[in-house]
C-alpha cells in the first residue's frame, strides 16, 4: 500500500479545539458583559435607572452560563472518555479490519484533529503482530499513538469468523 499526504476526505470542522474556544467566549463573555455595564450606567446616568445595573449583571450571568453550559459538555464528553462518533472511528474499522476483526475499540481526541486509538483484536493468522495491525492504521495520520492489542484464534475456536483472512 502507499502513503499521502491527505486521505481525501473532509472530518468536518465543528469540532474545535476546546481550549481555543475556551479562550474566545472568555474574550467575548468579558466584551458582552462590558458592553452591558455600559448600558446600565448610562441608563443610571441619564435616567436615573438605578435597577438596570443588577438586571444588566443577570443578563450577563445568564450569557455566561449558557456560553459556559455548550463548554463544559463538550469538555466532559473529553474528560469522561465518552463513546466517539467521529468519523474517523470508522475509518480506522475500515483501514485494519480484513486480515483482523476489531472486538474493541477506544478512540480519544487527544488534539485539534489528533486521535489515540487503543483496540484489540482477533484473527486465525498467527503471523500477524501489532505492528501489522499499526502499519495498515498508519494511513492516517491524525491517529498519533495506537495500543494495539492481538488475539490468535485457534483454527477449531467456535467464534472464528470465516471471513478473517487466514
């Protein structure tokens, strides 16, 4: 098989990188927030509207919990090592099963577009090695660690599947 550069295919772009998100509705919730203590001391000022400083302070809360609310669920199905459905889950059943078949499969997002991998697997084959299974996972280069885990069926194992390559 050969290398390339790109494997041809869009992983999409909503997923981005937390911390950099982060970042950005901290800047966005201090410049909202900001904007807000404006509004309630002008109101004050001109008005003598002395209740808009607490109800600008709520609204500000309540703009932060919720641009707080998408951040922290995002983070937690990271933290909590929720099941992934990205697709790159697929490509990696797609890239190594054949020779193998996958009985287990934990992918991590470990960076923006950067994957760990940790499976095991079974085949009848005894000559294949965690290093085959890596090498035929290695057309993709956002998986940048993998633990791979072999199993050896024996050729008289009632669970083989005669569609493992022997």
């Amino acid at each position: 098989h050969h290398h390339h550069d790109g494997h041809g295919h869009d992983h999409g772009h909503h997923h981005h990188d937390l911390n950099l998100r982060s970042a950005y509705l901290h800047v966005l919730a201090d410049a909202a927030t900001s904007v807000l203590a404006i509004v309630a001391l002008l109101g004050g000022w001109f008005y003598g509207w002395s209740w808009l400083d607490p109800v600008m302070g709520l609204v500000g809360a309540v703009l932060v919990a919720v641009w707080a609310k998408g951040l922290i669920m995002d983070t937690a199905k990271v933290l909590l090592d929720r099941e992934m459905d990205h697709p790159v889950v697929e490509e990696i059943r797609q890239a190594v099963e054949g020779p193998v078949r996958i009985t287990d499969l934990h992918v991590w997002r470990v960076g923006k577009e950067v994957y760990s991998c940790a499976m095991t697997v079974v085949t009848r084959d005894r000559t294949i090695t965690a290093e085959d299974v890596r090498q035929r996972l290695s057309v993709h280069e956002e998986i940048v660690h993998s633990t791979i885990e072999v199993h050896h069926l024996p050729g008289d194992h009632p669970s083989h599947n005669p569609s493992l390559i022997s």
